[in-house]
C-alpha cells in the first residue's frame, strides 16, 4: 500500500506553497487553493515518521461531504474536488482562531477538569462531572492558531481585547459554529454515533466570512458509538470512539506525547496497516456508506498532479 507523505508540484498560476502538518496547500494566482491532504498523520502536533495509505482521501472525501451539507448554515471555501485527495476552494485570509466546539468532557478538556480545572478559555464548567459527561450545553473553547509549535487556548473575551478578530466577526463565527455542531450532531445520531467535539476554522474574503479547511472529519473531531453510551458512562467505562483518539492513546501507552526528549515508538507495517483500517471504518460509519478505495496507481501523486492540473486549466 502506498502513502502519500509529500508533495511538490508547480501548477499553472502557482503563487505559493504552505506544508501543513497533513496539508498541502497551493496558491493559485492569489484567488484560488488547492489542498492536496496527504496521507502524513500528526498527533500532539507532531508528524510521525511514516504515512498512513487512503487516509489523505477519507479526510478528504468526509469533509467534502460535510462541507456540502452544511452550506446552507455559512458559506464555505470548497469549489470543487478534481481528486480523491483534493479540494480547490476559495482563498480566504483565515482568522487565527480555532474555534472548537464542546459537547462533552473529554479528550484535553477532561484532562484539565481532572487536575482541577473549573473553567476553560473563560468558560465555567460545572462541578461533579464525569470522563465522558455530556455539558448542559455545547461550550466553544477557542485556541489561537499557532504557525509553528503548540495551539494556545484562550478566552472570547480575550481574543476580543486583543484584536484578533473583531466582536462582530467573532460573534457571527460563534453563531456558526454551534449551528454546524447542531448539524454535525444530527447527522451522527442517523448514523449511530455521537459527535463529542470538533473544530472549525473560519476565513473572510471580498468583506464575506467562510468556513474553511476540514469539518467534521475524524482529525478534527471526535464520535462516540451512541448504542451503549449511557451503560458505559454509568459503569464508569470506557466509551467506544471514532477518532484519532486511539492513535493518541498507542503513543501515550508507549511513552510518547511530543515532549522534549521522547521518542515515536516504532511504527511496524501491522500498526501502519491498523491505523489505515480503522480510518476507514471511520469513513463508513461517520459517512454511511462504504469506501472506495481510489484506483492505485503505480504514481499516486502522479495522479494528483494531472487531475489537479487539468481542472486548474478550465478555471
């Protein structure tokens, strides 16, 4: 099987090229970006050493999905997907925040809650909760966008002071993205999931705010089985999950998170080829249908250069 970890094309009206930690963004004639998501797979902000084949395609196919479905909430950057892997949108100046929304105490937010945390980017959270809980409501817990290093959380009030997005922008973005969480949590109730939390990052372009980048996809969000979530909350176990959150869970179990000195344990073919199945029963069950894998060609990224190309001709 083959992973895409890198690319370096030179596409007609190529301005520019951004290397994401999974994305690899190119601008066209200032106006246009195409996204080509590799098969790199990051975790506590670090690339790991070796790509995960037919994972740059599922992240890529289940947002496209999401971002069709959603584009009656806001507008979005996608213009169209020429290949498996990509998506040529809009170029928008993205704001420098993420804006993550809550719908349970997990993952980070748990992690502080048990060490004693009470309120998150200004947020105050309820006493007694448990791993796992739902929150009354959904809460957004903003972190500013790092260009390198770590993501910092921060408060609305805070972003607001400081200027980083003006009170109206940030109010309409907050609007947003709990009406796509909405959206996001419907949609995973059809398919027998439950969406814990996401991200969304929003941009603006001619005066107009976007959604942009990645929506609801298991790199940027994490589900719960719903059938059997209240058993296991009352049992204090374990929920079943779909996201990355079991690759997080292998490094941490063999003494890796991205602190200074460690190191990734070794990813043999059996993990390498575990991580891609289990991206793909994430597509299944997050998009409903089954994956097609994209024909495998003898150069995939061969493939990407021509179809990108070619679409990138008729604009």
């Amino acid at each position: 099987m083959q992973a895409v970890t890198k690319t370096n094309f030179n596409f007609k009206g190529q301005k520019s090229l951004y290397e994401g930690k999974v994305r690899d963004v190119y601008n066209i004639d200032d106006k246009y970006l195409a996204m080509v998501v590799s098969d790199r797979i990051s975790a506590f902000d670090v690339v790991l050493p070796k790509g995960i084949p037919f994972k740059g395609q599922i992240l890529n196919q289940i947002a496209a999905k999401f971002l069709d479905i959603t584009s009656d909430i806001v507008p979005n950057w996608k213009i169209a997907t020429p290949d498996p892997m990509v998506t040529i949108g809009k170029m928008c100046t993205p704001f420098k925040v993420e804006m993550i929304v809550r719908g349970y105490l997990a993952g980070s937010a748990y992690r502080e809650y048990r060490d004693g945390a009470r309120t998150l980017c200004g947020v105050a959270l309820p006493e007694g909760m448990k791993e796992n809980d739902k929150f009354p409501t959904p809460i957004i817990t903003p972190t500013t966008k790092a260009d390198a290093g770590h993501d910092e959380n921060i408060s609305k009030e805070e972003i607001i002071r400081q200027g980083i997005i003006s009170k109206e922008d940030y109010e309409k973005i907050e609007d947003y993205a709990l009406k796509l969480f909405a959206r996001g949590t419907e949609v995973a109730k059809e398919r027998g999931l439950i969406l814990v939390d996401t991200k969304y990052e929003f941009g603006k372009a001619d005066g107009q705010i976007y959604l942009i980048d990645e929506i609801h996809t298991p790199d940027s969000s994490r589900y719960f089985y719903l059938e059997g979530y209240e058993e296991r909350q009352q049992k204090g176990e374990k929920q079943r999950q779909l996201s990355k959150e079991f690759v997080r869970e292998w490094l941490m179990d063999n003494g890796f998170q991205g602190k200074e000195g460690q190191k990734v344990p070794e990813m043999t073919d059996e993990i390498i080829e575990n991580i891609s199945n289990r991206y793909i029963e994430l597509y299944e069950n997050i998009v409903g249908e089954k994956f097609v894998k994209a024909e495998e060609s003898a150069d995939i990224v061969k493939r990407i250069e021509t179809n990108v190309s070619e679409y990138i001709n008729k604009l």
